[in-house]
C-alpha cells in the first residue's frame, strides 16, 4: 500500500469538510467518510497523513492561502487579534502546544508614574 497517495476514504473526508463549509469538525467529516471509531477519536492519524494534505492542496486549501488569509485577517483588526495571532502561532509552530497568554500594555502619558 502507498501511504503517499490519497485514499477514497481521505477523499470523503475532504469532500465532506468542503461540503460543510466549516460545520464539520474532523471527526464528523471522518464518520461521514466511513473511517471507525479509533480514527474519529484520533483524527490527526488521517489528517496529517501525507495523502490528506495533497488533497487539501487540490482543493485549493495550500499553506499560502492560509498564511495570507490570516495576515489580511490580522491587519484588518487590529485591536482584537487574540484569536488570529494564537491561530498564527500555532502554524507557524511558535508555540509547543501551550496556551498563549494575553498581555495587555497601555502606553500614554502617565507612563512615568508606573515606572
């Protein structure tokens, strides 16, 4: 068996989170598909499977598309960011799987009275 090239099953499950437009989570799109209890449980076992990220390639859904989304995300709010930047975070792995804590810094005149 090849590993590389995508399964039928990897098919639905991409046809299936296309189709849902987001309403699917992995696991629903992987029952939808056919895949048992242990890969719904696991999804990353098919997910990053190199034969499920060539069909998110086709699909149109490439790591360039979504760095730029995010940027374009990021700069169109930039006051309320929290989500975008942990999400940005994560892919670009500058995190380990830790939670991202918020830190907010006022800057204005009274800035000597705090130092």
């Amino acid at each position: 068996m090849d590993f590389n090239r995508p399964t039928l099953k990897q098919k639905r499950v991409v046809d299936a989170l296309v189709e849902g437009g987001g309403s699917y989570t992995y696991a629903d799109a992987l029952r939808k598909a056919g895949y048992g209890k242990s890969s719904v449980k696991t999804p990353t076992k098919v997910t990053k499977s190199q034969g499920f990220r060539q069909l998110c390639e086709e699909a149109g859904l490439t790591h360039g598309l979504i760095v730029n989304s995010l940027v374009e995300d990021i700069r169109s709010k930039p006051k309320r960011r929290l989500g975008e930047l942990k999400l940005g975070a994560e892919i670009t792995g500058l995190t380990r799987g830790d939670n991202i804590t918020a830190v907010q810094i006022n800057i204005n005149s009274d800035k000597d009275e705090y130092s």
